[in-house]
C-alpha cells in the first residue's frame, strides 16, 4: 500500500477552495450538487483507509481473532510506521463509526420524535402548530413530507411572505435537501477536514430553496424579507437537522443575493477561472482518493491472501 493509504485522509484538503468558492461562484443547486458528491467519495475513500489500517493494527495485537499470518513482516511492511499507524487506526476508526452512528440516531429519533407530534393533526401537507416560538421546517417521510409552521411566525408575515415561507419549505422537500445535508454532517463526521463542505452546502441548500421561491413568488424582495423576518422571530441562526426556513446563516449573505439579480445556470467549469481552477482541483482530489482507496484495498488483499495459510 505504502503512502497511497494515507492519501485519502488528507486529499479533502484539496476541495477546500471550491467549498468557498461553489457558494459565491455556481449556482447554488450545482454548488450543492457538487459538493455533496466530493464530500461523499471523500468520505467512503477515507474511511476504506482507515478501515485497512486497523486491519493491520488489529494483527498485531496479542489475542486477537486474526490469522496469525496477518502479523508477518511482509504484511507490516506494506504500511509505513506500521506501528503506531496501524495502533492508530483503531480508535480513529471506532470514533468515526461511533460519531456517524451517533448522528444517523439523532437524525431519525428527531424525525419520527417530529412525525409523531403531528399524528393527531389532519394529513395536509401543511401542518400550523399553535406555538408561542416561531419556526418553519421541511420535514420529510411520510410519501411526499409536510412542511411545518407555528402560529406565531405565520402571525409575523404578510399574506406575499407567507407564499414565499411555503415555496421555500416546498423546495427543500421537492429536492430532498434531507439527504444532502445528513450526507455531508456524515462526511464530516468519517473525516473533520470536510466540515467546510458540510458548511457550504448548509448554507447553498438553502440558497437553492430561496432562489426557487423567488422564482415561483416573482419577487426576490418579498423572498428576503421573509427570511429576516423568519431570523429575528426564531431569534437566531442554529445548526439545521432538517431545512429550515432562514436557516442556517449567514443571513445578510442570503438576502444580499436575493436583492441581487438571480444567478444564472452555468455551464461546464474551466480551469481559466477561479471556480473552475478549484473545481478540478477537488475533483483530482476526490479521483485520486478513490485510486488510492482502491490500490490500497487490492494491494492489502493480495497481501493477506498470500499470508494466510492454506
């Protein structure tokens, strides 16, 4: 394997710049598009590696369920500092099972939590709750989602706000940002040096759902105002377990480009631009993951195969 298997833990590096630039450059359903898959293969790709190097760090420690062939120099000699990579591995690996585990619980425990406090409410897709706090949220399952809204921040809005509040949260179930933005929380939990692409599709997934508001209402201002309104009402960004009207931030940002006109849908990104010179770049990187990934995995399974006795 050598230094291959030690790529992909660090190649996310290189998509950095498009997580900053995808946001302020694309449009925000290809920026969400985009990083989302390179955050993705990323992910699985590191998580492979370090799943490899416990393999070898398992091996050499004493009672384990391993083949004792596992052990031999010439598998420790296919990873360099074999020893303190492969001792390493182990509680790397078990933090990032136990942190993604951990998410996926909250995740559907919120979610069914969410279902269930609306079983007693007719089935429309629309569910108003009587709520001194004031919210709004897509919340998927259930065939086609519901979107849920409190009295109190209906109360807050003007009858245009309001069809901008519902075509938002229409939005976001249309496109199914769920799965987007709990695929990249995922990335971020298997590697930390993805959490900016976890944060930059937090915030173009909800640009995504703004700019189809916009279009659908036919006025932009009317789409802005209702998210400061939404933001001062809930008092405050927080971080979105499911999409959530006007949030996460940063706000002025969403509402600077609302006030500006829309973005338009580009085409194929070159190398002679500064998106598009980052986009490649994080594409390489997540290529180059995926080879390493793979050669590693092929390399340590020739390996073991030759090590283990018939």
């Amino acid at each position: 394997m050598g230094i291959f298997v030690f790529l992909p833990l660090v190649l996310p590096l290189t998509a950095w710049p498009v997580a900053r630039l995808a946001a302020h450059r694309l449009h925000p359903r290809t920026a969400t598009r985009l990083l989302t898959c390179v955050a993705a293969v990323m992910a699985v790709c590191s998580t492979v590696c370090l799943a490899l190097l416990m393999v070898v760090g398992t091996a050499q420690l004493p009672g384990n369920p391993l083949p004792d062939g596992w052990s031999d120099p010439e598998v420790r000699a296919a990873v360099p500092q074999d020893e303190i990579a492969g001792k390493a591995a182990i509680p790397a690996l078990l933090a990032v099972v136990g942190a993604c585990a951990r998410t996926l619980w909250r995740h559907f425990t919120l979610r069914r939590r969410a279902h269930a406090a609306l079983a007693g409410l007719p089935a429309t897709q629309v569910a108003v709750l009587p709520d001194p706090q004031a919210y709004a949220y897509a919340l998927p399952g259930g065939g086609r989602g519901r979107i849920v809204v409190s009295t109190t921040l209906l109360d807050r809005l003007a009858p245009a706000e309001r069809r901008a509040l519902f075509a938002h949260e229409r939005a976001h179930l249309t496109a199914r940002h769920h799965r987007q933005l709990l695929t990249v929380r995922l990335a971020a939990r298997a590697n930390p040096f993805l959490r900016p692409l976890s944060s930059a599709v937090a915030y173009t997934a909800e640009r995504w759902a703004d700019e189809e508001a916009a279009a659908l209402v036919g006025d932009r201002k009317v789409v802005a105002r209702a998210i400061g309104k939404a933001a001062l009402s809930a008092g405050g960004p927080r971080e979105p377990l499911f999409a959530a009207f006007a949030a996460p931030g940063p706000l002025p940002r969403r509402v600077a480009a609302l006030l500006a006109p829309p973005p338009t849908a580009q085409g194929r990104a070159t190398a002679f631009t500064s998106v598009g010179l980052a986009t490649w770049t994080a594409g390489f990187g997540a290529a180059a993951s995926a080879m390493s990934s793979a050669n590693s995995a092929l390399t340590l399974a020739a390996t073991l195969h030759a090590a283990t006795p018939l």
